[in-house]
C-alpha cells in the first residue's frame, strides 16, 4: 500500500484527519497480518478478507466496522472493487438478528426472547457469512416451534435491516402522473440507464461489476428491479445478488447461490442443506419491499414471496397486492 498517495486522496475526499489516521492504522494493522504468508495489500486476494475479519473477532470484534470502513475506502481509492463485493458480503444484514432480538422482545415479551436465544451467541460482524445459516436454522425452529409458523413470518414481515432512504415524494408523484403502469415501466427504464452508467464508468451495482450480459439479463424482463402489474398485484423479481457468476454457471446449487443476497440462509443453498425452516425467512425480503410500497400507497400492503432461491427456484419473485385507492 501506498501510504502517501492513499492518504492524499483521502484529504481530497475530505475525510476528517482523525479519520484518516484510523484508516491507516486499520490498514498497516492488516498488512503486518498479511506480511507473515508474504502477502500486502496489494497482493492479497480479496476473497481472503473474513480470514481477517475472523481474526479480529477472535481478539476485538469491536474494531471490525472500523476496519471494513478502512477497506472500502481503500477500495475506491485503488479500484480493486473485489474488496467492495467482499466487505458486502460481511456487512449485509449483519444486525438482522440483533433486531430480531429486539422484535420478539417487543412483541412477545423478554422471557419469550430469552426462551428462543437461550444458549446462543449471535454470529457477530465479520464472521463468515457462509457460517451463519446454521445459526439461522436453530432461531427459525424455536421460533416455529414457540410461536407457530403465521407468527414467525409476522416477525420477519417488517424486514430485520431496513432499506436505505427512497425518494418517496418523488415516486409517488411518478405514479400519479403515470399511473401504475407507466410508472412500472420509468422505474424499469431508470435502472438499465443506471446499469449502462455503471458500465461505462466501470463501477459497481451493489456488489457487482456491470457488463453487456447484465444489462440484456434485465432489460430483456421489466419484472427485474421493477415490476409488471397484472390485475390489482405487481410481480417483482430481484436482481440477482451477483448477476455475472449467476449466468455463468449451470450448477443450480450455486445460481440460488448468488442469487440470494441473504447471509443469513445463502450459504445452506451453495451447501444444497436449506430446509423447510429457512423457505420462511425470505418473508424477511418480502419486508424489503414492503417498507417502501407502505411509503408509496401510505398504508400497510400485503407483500409475499412465490419463488425463491430457498424455494428451490431460480429466482426471487414477489407480489406486491395493490391496495383499492380511492
């Protein structure tokens, strides 16, 4: 790493000086780690960074969103976006089950909460995603189990992680001047601009590196990121969490793989272990969706998955039941 070069783009980018002496003691933190097999930052594969992130949790967990914010800083400095998909990987949802926790607590009571946490440690913030399906399992079961099935996807309706802010305003006067159908169609168009934007200034969609193949892969279905109504419900169907690996592969296992972007249950789908009890935790991505149509209609909608990954599809599908507007 180029110490004087990545600091002098971080002063560029206005980061706060103190800021900027944690970012490069986070870094030389690591690369003296990564010096005993040899390695620097500049070496190393990315896909080796929860080896890492592991390892500061064995020894100060608390630091780990310090560093990741290290590495994705680094990552736009030095254009190795393999680090960008890798962090995301770590940080999706991490805190899905801290609200969980929080949830049942609120809704069933703190004895209830602690009957279904009994025993067990929350994989914490830089753990490797593809151990927390497990975990996911056991919490689903004694929820089942404790609660019964309807009350379980109750929980994880509202969505555990949230959504970032949505241009609420802007959308619902979109589909007041378009009406449904053609408000469908512009936020369909809206994302094959954003997507041919990315490719061309060869950033990154979420986690993932945009080509021709990618962009053909959504155009060619307004379901995709967007939404076609039939009747009085809009189907939605997910991009998938990491498109180009999706359409290079023909193992199914490993297409639910990176088509979900779940790290709660993705890693029991390449595994090909996802059982009953995980199907019901896309009702958790249902919630996704429904925290900002419930902004767009201003009431609670209906939202539920008909295909997914852990449904053994090969794709993630929602309905999205249009409420009577008067």
């Amino acid at each position: 790493m180029n110490r004087r070069n990545f600091q002098i783009f971080l002063e560029k980018n206005e980061i706060d000086p103190i800021q900027i002496k944690n970012f490069l003691l986070k870094l030389d933190n690591y690369e003296n780690y990564l010096a005993k097999d040899n390695l620097s930052l500049d070496s190393v594969n990315p896909n080796k960074l929860a080896e890492y992130t592991e390892h500061l949790v064995s020894i100060d967990k608390d630091s780990v969103l310090d560093f990741l914010r290290a590495i994705l800083s680094y990552a736009d400095y030095s254009k190795k976006y393999d680090f960008i998909t890798e962090t995301i990987d770590l940080v999706e949802s991490y805190n899905a089950m801290d609200t969980m926790v929080s949830r049942v607590a609120e809704v069933h009571g703190e004895q209830m909460r602690d009957e279904i946490f009994r025993d067990l440690i929350i994989p914490p913030l830089g753990v490797h995603p593809e151990k927390k399906p497990n975990f996911t399992k056991i919490i689903m079961k004694r929820l089942e189990d404790k609660l019964g099935k309807e009350t379980t996807i109750a929980l994880l309706s509202p969505c555990l992680h949230g959504r970032p802010p949505d241009d609420i305003e802007g959308d619902r006067k979109l589909l007041a001047d378009r009406g449904i159908d053609g408000f469908l169609l512009k936020k369909h168009q809206d994302l094959i601009k954003r997507l041919e934007k990315h490719r061309d200034e060869e950033t990154l969609e979420f986690a993932q590196i945009v080509d021709d193949k990618v962009i053909n892969f959504v155009r060619k279905d307004q379901m995709m990121g967007a939404g076609v109504r039939k009747g009085n419900i809009i189907y939605i169907s997910k991009l998938p969490y990491q498109i180009k690996k999706f359409l290079a592969t023909e193992d199914e296992n490993m297409k639910r793989f990176y088509l979900c972007y779940c790290p709660w249950i993705r890693g029991a789908l390449k595994e090909g272990t996802d059982n009953e009890t995980l199907k019901n935790f896309c009702h958790c991505s249902a919630g996704w969706y429904k925290l900002y149509w419930d902004q767009i209609f201003e009431q609670s909608i209906l939202v539920k998955p008909i295909k997914t990954g852990s449904y053994g599809d090969l794709e993630c599908t929602f309905t999205v039941h249009i409420p009577e507007l008067e």
